[in-house]
C-alpha cells in the first residue's frame, strides 16, 4: 500500500488533526487497512488458524451442523453463514462433511477483504458475500460459523485515573503512537459499577461484537438455526487488556506501525452468551476447543486419517496435537454455539449448559 494510504499515514493526520482517537477507532482504521492489504493467514503469513492447520477442524464443524440439521428434521431450505471466511478452508471442509449427510445450504459470506474475497472464490464459486449481516437472508434458518471473527473486532477500554474512569484515546507522541486515559468524564454504568478498583485498572468492552451478535441472535430467534463461536477468550468478567498484535507469528506491539499486524483483544464469552440469552435463544458452552473437538471424535478421525495415509501420519498426529492440547489451542480458544428455542441441543458440549 502505498504511504499516503497507510493506516499509519491516516490514523496520523486524524489524530494530528481532531486530538486523540478512540482506541476501537484505531484498532477499526488498524484492521480494515490489515486485511484489505493482503491474505495474513498460514505459515508463509502472519498466523495460523485452525482450519489451516488441519481439515479436521472444518470437518467436525461441518458434521455437527449437519449433526443438528438431521435432528431438526432435515429442514429443505438452510443458509450456511461464515462470518470473516479467512481462506475459505473452514467452508470447504465443512461443506464436504456436510455433503456426506444430505445437507447441502446455500454458502454466505461475511467478509469485506477483497484479497480475502478472491481467495474465498476460489474455493466456492457459488457463495454469496455481504459486506456485514445486514444483507443475509430472511427466509430460512441460519448456521452461522465464526473462527476467529469476533477477536478481530474493536474494542473500547476504560481505564482508571485518579480523576475517575476515563476512555483509553490514542495519541502521538514524537511521531509515534501511545495509549492515554481521555479528558472527558464517563458518566456511565462503568463508574458506577466499578467503584473501588485501583487506578489504572483497564477494562475492556466490544460494542461492535455485542450489535453484531445482538443482530444475529434476533435474525436466529426468528428464522431457526444456530451460531457457534471459536475463539480465544474469556468466560467471566475481568480486568485488563487484552489488545494484542502478531506479525510473522511474532508479538508486537499494538502501536507500532498500524495496519502491518493483526490487531485482536480476548473474546468476552460472557457478555456474549448473555446478549444471546436476552434474545431467548439458549446458550451452550463455552467449552474449551480441546474437549469439543474430542467430544465429536476427532481422535478417531485422526486415526482413520493417519491409517489411511501413513506417510502422513506424523504431520496428522501433530495437527492434533496443535488443535487440542492445553498448551497449544486446547484449552485457551472456547466453543460456544446458541441455539433457537426450536432447535435441538448441539454435541459436545460436556460441560452442560452455560
Ligand atoms: N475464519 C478464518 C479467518 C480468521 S481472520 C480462519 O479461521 O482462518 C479474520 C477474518 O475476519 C478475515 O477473513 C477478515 O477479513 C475478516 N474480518 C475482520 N473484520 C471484519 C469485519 N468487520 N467485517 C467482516 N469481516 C471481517
């Protein structure tokens, strides 16, 4: 990209020009500018995820829709909605498992990279694609997908002053990029509720993960179907901040050079599940990604895959490894899925409900 439209050539002038920005500005202008500049995703790019990691990820997403889709009766007409697609893997693995059980859904995409658009043609010449949930379908029951969509969404912080609770506003300082408490007063539940913490606490809130979710929630309460969420994150309330970055698989510092890393914070399971249970769907999960993906069989499949293909046994062996073990994406990335009231209850979750 060229300089002059850099994400740090733009989130400089604003800034320069308006004051300090809202950090879910930053990370908003950051992220867009990201994924619009190139495919960061697999082992020659920034991270790995874990479709990419193995087709067995895709593949028990795809059997536990359609696991759910057989229950509710095989229902004529279904869409298939992935949120943040990535290469399209995920989609591909599943629709094949799919495929296996009769369930063949109509395939849309909600995606606004267009080098991540032309990827996910590739694979799936037949999808839809919608710029954001607005535009999805309204005459059928949705199975929405999200791997590792929500952690790349915005998020706002509060932090903590002497003063009182303040938003976290980006500024610069000596041509580079720094995190200060703003001037304004909150006057809001967050000064209220919080009462008491130290200064300098931070907390974090995604205002555009909860409309998002809040959208979807109604269209699943209303059309039928179920959404299931994979990611990093957390289950009860906390303090802090989880805003990070990763370039070449590497940390760096959310700060440096906007619009060259993957911006992603910690998703708030618990705010989540609950924005889903005001809609009156019903809430599974969250379990960790190791337990569900062992509840729908993936030691098996890993089996069978690696007898079929002994060559291939070692790298099989350690994609399990990397999808399910606590020190790996086991225990730190969560499944939670919600269901409408009129769908049946979703596998594998073995911690009951949530
Ligand atoms: N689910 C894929 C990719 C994860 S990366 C996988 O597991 O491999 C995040 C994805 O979300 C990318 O496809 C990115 O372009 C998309 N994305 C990020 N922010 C978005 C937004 N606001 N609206 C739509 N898509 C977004």
């Amino acid at each position: 990209m060229p300089e002059s439209l850099s994400a740090a050539h733009i989130l400089a002038e604003k800034i320069d020009r308006d004051g300090p920005i809202a950090l879910s500005e930053y990370m908003s202008i950051a992220n867009m500018a990201y994924y619009a500049a190139k495919d960061p995703i697999g082992e020659d790019g920034d991270f790995v995820t874990a479709p990419e990691i193995s087709q067995m990820f895709g593949e028990l997403v795809g059997i536990w829709l359609a696991d759910l889709w057989m229950r509710k009766g095989r229902p004529d007409h279904v869409h298939y909605v992935e949120l943040g697609p990535g290469r399209g893997t995920l989609a591909a693995d599943a629709r094949r498992a799919m495929g296996k059980f009769g369930c063949d859904p109509d395939i849309h995409f909600v995606e606004n990279s267009p080098v991540l658009k032309a990827k996910q043609a590739t694979l799936h010449n037949s999808a839809a694609w919608h710029e954001t949930i607005d535009s999805l379908p309204t005459d059928a029951p949705l199975l929405v997908v999200a791997n590792e969509f929500f952690d790349a969404l915005p998020v706002e912080q509060f932090v903590s002053t002497e003063a009182g609770w303040r938003h976290h506003m980006v500024a610069r300082e000596r041509n580079k990029f720094i995190a200060i408490p703003g001037t304004e007063a909150i006057q809001n539940q967050v000064s209220s509720a919080s009462a008491g913490l130290p200064v300098g606490t931070i907390l974090e809130s995604s205002p555009v993960s909860v409309q998002i979710l809040g959208e979807l929630s109604n269209r699943i309460a209303m059309q039928g179907g179920v959404i299931v969420i994979i990611d990093y994150g957390y289950d009860r309330p906390g303090t802090g901040s989880t805003l990070q970055a990763v370039k070449d698989h590497l940390p760096v510092s959310p700060f440096d050079s906007p619009g060259t890393s993957d911006l992603t914070a910690h998703v708030d399971f618990h705010t989540l599940g609950n924005i889903a249970k005001t809609r009156l769907l019903s809430v599974h999960g969250p379990a960790e990604q190791g337990q569900w993906l062992k509840a729908l069989g993936i030691d098996q499949r890993a089996q069978k895959l690696a007898e079929s293909d002994p060559k291939q046994a070692d790298a099989i062996r350690a994609a399990h490894h990397r999808l399910t073990h606590l020190d790996e994406m086991g225990r730190l990335f969560r499944v939670m899925a919600a269901t409408s009231m009129d769908w049946p209850e979703p596998e594998g979750f073995v911690y009951g409900e949530g």
